[in-house]
C-alpha cells in the first residue's frame, strides 16, 4: 500500500510527501530495493509511458523526476549500505551546434528513473568533450540527443571519435531526437535508437542487464 | 536591391488576395486557399549566410551588404513564380537575438544563434536592466536601421517575428519555468505579463523604425501595421488546459495591443490549435511540419474544425496532396506551401493551382 502511494504521489510530482513516505517505507522495513523498484521507479515508469501517450506533458513529466529524486536522496544510503549495485552509469549530452535541450532532460531523467547514475555535459558538447568523459569516468552507456538534421551528423562525428581514441567498444552508444530514425542509427554504427524517452530508458536497462 | 515590382509581378493582386483571406480568417468565415512553391532558392540564403563571420561590434556593414545581397538573389531567382510569396526583409541572426534583446549575450553558430537562460530565480526578472538599455536590443535597432536605409525607397516591406511571452520566458528562465508552473503560478503570471510587455516595447521601437523609412510606401509596413508575428513554440510542451491558464491571457495582451496576430506553432502541438485559433483577432498560424509528428496535410478535417476559420500555414510534399485535399481545405482558409526542385517548377505548379482554384 505504501509503495503504491509513493508511486502515485511521485506522479503527481508531491516531493516532500515521497520522501516522507520513503522514510517511511524504511521505518516499516520494507527492503531499499524494493522501495526502489515498486515505488520510485513505478511511479517514474507510468509517467513516461503517459507522457509518450501525449496524457501528461513536459512540466507533470519534471516534477514526477523531481519527486523521484527527493525519494532517491533518502533512499540510496539505505541502497548503499544493503549492497545493492548501481545499475549503471551514463553519459548524455545534445551534441554540438544544437541547443535543444528539452528531450534530452527527458531521456536523463528517465534513465535516473531506472536507477542509472547519469552525468549531463550539457548541449552544444563536441566530440572532444565526449571522448574526454568517457576516459574519466567509465560510463557504460554514451547518450546523443540531436534535434535538427544538420546537427544528427554529429552523432557519426562523435562515434568515430570513440573509434579512433580506441574506446568504442567500451561503451554503448544510443542515439536519438526527433530526426533521427533507425535506419540512420545503423548507418553512423550506433548501438541503439530510441523514439521516445519512456524507450530509450527500458533500451538502456535491457543493455546493462546483458 | 531593386524596387518591389521587379521581384513581384503581380503585387497588388497578391496582397489584396492575401489581405482578403486574413479578413476572412479574423471573421471566422473560410474559403480562400493560397499557394506557395518552395524553391531552393527561397532557402538558400539560409545554408549560405554564416553568421559567425561577421563583426557586430565594428562591421555591420558588412553583414548588412552580405544579408541583402542574400536576399536580393532569392528574390530575383523567384521573380517569375507568381505564388502568394512577397518579398520581405529583416535581420537573421539565428534565434539569439529573440531574447537578448531583454538581457544577455548572444552565442553565433554558422546558422543559428542562441542565448543562455539568465534568470536563476523567477523572481530575478524584476533586477533585469531597463528595456531598452542592453547591449542586444541596440544593436537589433542598429542592425534594423541599417537595412532600412539600404531598402529605403525599394517599397519592400520589413518584416520581424517574436516569441510568445511563454517562449521568451522560457528562454529567459530555461528548464526550470516548467517547475514554477507547479511551485509559484503567480510568479509564472508575473514573468508572462514582463515578457508581454517586453514584446510590445521591442516590436513598437522596431515598427516606429520601419514606419520612419517605410511609411509612405505602399506595401513598406505591411508586415507590421495593426499586426505582430509571434511563435508558440514552447506551448507544445504544455497541455491545452496550462496554455489556456498561462500563456493565453499574455500572448493575447500582445495581440489586443496591435491589432491582429500571425502565429506559429508545430505539428508535435497539433492538440493546441484550438486554443490558439480561439485567441481573439488571430488572423494565420503556421503549424510547421515536424519530423517525427502528424503531418498537418493528412488532418485537414480536424485543423477546419480546430480552426475556427484561421488562416492555416501548411505544407506538403506532393501537389497530389493539394488536389486531394482542395475540397476539405476550401471549409476553412488556408495557405499550402510546397517544396519544388526548381524555379520552372514553381511556375508550374502555381500554374496548375491557379487551374484548380478556377475549376
Ligand atoms: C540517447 O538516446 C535518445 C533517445 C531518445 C531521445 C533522445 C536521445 N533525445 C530525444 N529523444 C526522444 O525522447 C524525447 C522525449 O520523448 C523526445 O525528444 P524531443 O526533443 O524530440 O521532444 C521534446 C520532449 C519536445 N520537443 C522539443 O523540445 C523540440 C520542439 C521544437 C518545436 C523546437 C523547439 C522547442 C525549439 N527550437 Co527548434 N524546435 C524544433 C522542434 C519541433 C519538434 N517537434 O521536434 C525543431 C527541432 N527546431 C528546428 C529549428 C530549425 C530550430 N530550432 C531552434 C531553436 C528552438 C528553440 C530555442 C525555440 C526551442 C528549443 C528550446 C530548448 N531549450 O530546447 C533553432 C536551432 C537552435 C540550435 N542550434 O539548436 C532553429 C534552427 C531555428 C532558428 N531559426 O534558429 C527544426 C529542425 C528542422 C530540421 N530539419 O533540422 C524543428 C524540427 C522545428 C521544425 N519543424 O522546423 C524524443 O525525440
């Protein structure tokens, strides 16, 4: 009942009541990972599925994450001290010469709603920036958002940089924004496109759990 | 740059079509459908103008030369496609210069610009300089000017759009006003209203401008007399209910203040023409066709229904589309812009649209 509140009250973005019900839920000792699971991540699941249905819309969809955030910051020393694993780590940007940020925010927050730890470099980032990210902090999975089809080919530009600084392989590469298809995924040798945010992080989860 | 009449061969015919359809529009009555052939020329100017190369501190000779003779080449390639395409001029400095003009830098990329959020807390808008007084909305005058000096005499209208209150503000405060919906709506009403009045102000001082060079030319203040040009691009993040609570009642002071409004919004925010169209004295939307969303030619019937008689301005890939949809089309009003290879077959095709209009 409880962890069903959390996730109700996370969707209608009620921070301070998520993280006192997540103090809760821990009171009654109801284990980190299951608050995690059947609460946080429920609640963060159901919103992106609504939002891909055009049911909620890009505030309702960053105040859920917000409210999941505030319930993480009590959870992850319980998470922590149970042992329980990072599922990942990601590094997303929207890649250079495009400032559009909004569904890159999205595909962030989705993935943070998964439990994957996400570092932002931010938009307009350059292959540079990227292949420097990678070396210093060993994420699993390199995000690229692009929103405008003089910018998608930068996507290509940062895979060969990863290419050629030896570490492609090291890392999965996902693309996506509004003019980028599968097909174009394949053609720039990306690892996986997603449409929506809601997708890209069940794509990433399914990539980290292989 | 020449006169208007050497670029536009049927001048007086289209802006009396033109104006037909947007009194039209404004009364909720439909019927009128105006075609526009796309060349590569009409975007040309776009690829080739790199807007990084240019110093705004001391040469705004220099780009102002190489922005007209942009232009004059689009024009002149086109002259011969009798569409309801009429010339205009204006400055293209990317998207920066839509909100530096409150406050800020601008940051140029070779073909666009943009300028960075400044607002840490919402409330922080009421410390902003004076309008008027940046560094940005000078120059935009400067720049403005400077063209209507070159032009002047060519009779060829200015032109300038602006963003909604709602995108000036997000482009003021960035991510975070989607927060402040939910913590501080008042607030949110404040920082609309600022930017409402904030377009006013730029738009009044850019359209005195105009109307110092233009005024006495038959066509020279067309684009801003009694009218201003304004996006929604931000308002399809938002549901129909927010837009109505929120961005309605500032776009619409805007509008209120010049008479009729020209809108532009997106497919992904094909759910919000109602609202839009239903804003007092809206005489056209642009409802640009996005990549990965509905395509506005195959939702004829519903875009009529949602119209309330708006002009609506749409495009298409094939002119089979135009022939399939004339009909339902001719319910409501729109404008249908098609993309052609070349300036023979703009001539073409507005030849066989005049066919199809005079069936
Ligand atoms: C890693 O894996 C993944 C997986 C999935 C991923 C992913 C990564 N990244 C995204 N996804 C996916 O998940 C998200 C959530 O479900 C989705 O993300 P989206 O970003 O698609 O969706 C968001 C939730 C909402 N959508 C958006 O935020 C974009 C909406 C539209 C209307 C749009 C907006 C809002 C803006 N714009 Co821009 N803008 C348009 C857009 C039209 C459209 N429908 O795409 C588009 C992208 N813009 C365009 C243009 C031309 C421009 N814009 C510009 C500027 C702007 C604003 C500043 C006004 C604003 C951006 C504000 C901001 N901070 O982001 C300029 C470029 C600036 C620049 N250098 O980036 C400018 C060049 C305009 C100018 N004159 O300067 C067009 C590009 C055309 C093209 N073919 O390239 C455009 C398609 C509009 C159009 N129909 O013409 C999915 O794509």
């Amino acid at each position: 009942m409880i962890l069903e509140d959390i996730s109700t009250l996370l969707q209608k973005g009620k921070a301070k009541e998520v993280k006192i019900l997540v103090q809760q839920a821990l009171d009654e000792k109801i284990t980190p990972t299951m608050i995690l699971n059947e609460g946080l991540i429920k609640g963060m699941s159901i919103i992106g599925g609504k939002f891909k249905n055009n049911e909620v819309f890009v505030p309702e969809v960053l105040v859920a994450a917000r409210a999941m955030n505030s319930g993480l910051e009590i959870l992850r020393p319980a998470l922590v001290a149970s042992g329980a694993k990072s599922v990942g780590k990601a590094i997303i940007c929207t890649v250079m010469g495009d400032l559009h940020d909004i569904g890159k925010n999205l595909v962030k927050m989705m993935l943070e709603g998964q439990g994957i730890e996400v570092i932002d470099l931010g938009v307009d980032v350059d292959a540079d920036t990227i292949v420097e990210a990678v070396k210093t902090h060993h994420p699993d999975l390199v995000c690229l958002s692009a929103l405008l089809t003089t910018t998608m080919m930068n996507q290509k530009v940062i895979i060969d940089a990863l290419v050629k600084a030896g570490i492609r392989d090291q890392v999965v590469v996902m693309v996506g924004g509004a003019p980028v298809t599968q097909g174009f995924a394949n053609e720039i040798g990306a690892d996986a496109y997603t449409a929506d945010a809601a997708s890209a992080s069940e794509a990433a989860l399914a990539f980290l759990r292989n | 740059m020449k006169t208007i009449d050497a670029y536009k061969n049927d001048l007086d015919q289209t802006i009396l079509s033109s104006k037909k359809m947007y009194d039209d529009a404004v009364a909720g009555c439909g019927g009128n459908i105006s075609f526009r052939a796309l060349p590569p020329s009409d975007i040309e100017i776009y690829n080739d103008f790199d807007l990084t190369k240019y110093n705004y501190e001391t040469d705004l000779d220099a780009y102002a030369e190489s922005l007209l003779a942009g232009m004059e080449k689009s024009f002149a390639a086109r002259k011969d496609i009798n569409d309801n395409f009429f010339p205009s001029i204006g400055p293209i400095l990317g998207i920066g210069d839509y909100s530096a003009f409150v406050t800020g830098e601008i940051i140029f990329r070779k073909d666009t610009s943009w300028s960075t959020p400044c607002l840490k807390e919402i409330e922080d808008f009421r410390n902003l300089p004076p309008l008027g007084t940046s560094k940005w909305y000078k120059k935009f005058l400067e720049i403005s000017e400077l063209l209507l000096k070159k032009t002047q005499g060519t009779g060829i209208p200015f032109m300038r759009g602006f963003f909604s209150p709602l995108d000036l503000a997000h482009a003021l405060r960035g991510e975070n006003i989607y927060y402040d919906f939910y913590d501080d709506p008042d607030m949110v009403h404040e920082l609309l209203d600022y930017c409402a009045d904030a377009t006013i102000k730029f738009a009044e001082d850019i359209y005195a401008l105009n109307n110092k060079y233009n005024g006495k030319t038959k066509y020279g203040t067309w684009y801003t007399k009694g009218k201003i040009n304004m996006s929604e691009d931000i308002a399809c993040m938002i549901s129909g209910a927010a837009y109505n609570e929120f961005c309605a009642p500032h776009t619409q002071k805007v509008i209120d203040h010049f008479g009729v409004g020209y809108m532009h919004c997106h497919s992904r925010a094909m759910y919000l023409v109602k609202e839009i169209c239903h804003l007092r004295n809206v005489a056209h939307l642009w409802l640009a066709t996005d990549p990965n969303q509905p395509r506005p030619i195959d939702h004829i019937e519903q875009l009529v229904k949602a119209a309330n008689g708006v002009a609506i301005a749409i495009d298409c890939d094939t002119f089979e589309e135009i022939q399939n949809h004339y009909n339902e089309m001719k319910k409501g009003n729109f404008s249908i812009c098609l993309p052609v290879k070349s300036i023979e077959e703009g001539i073409k095709y507005t030849t066989l649209f005049e066919q199809l209009k005079n069936k």
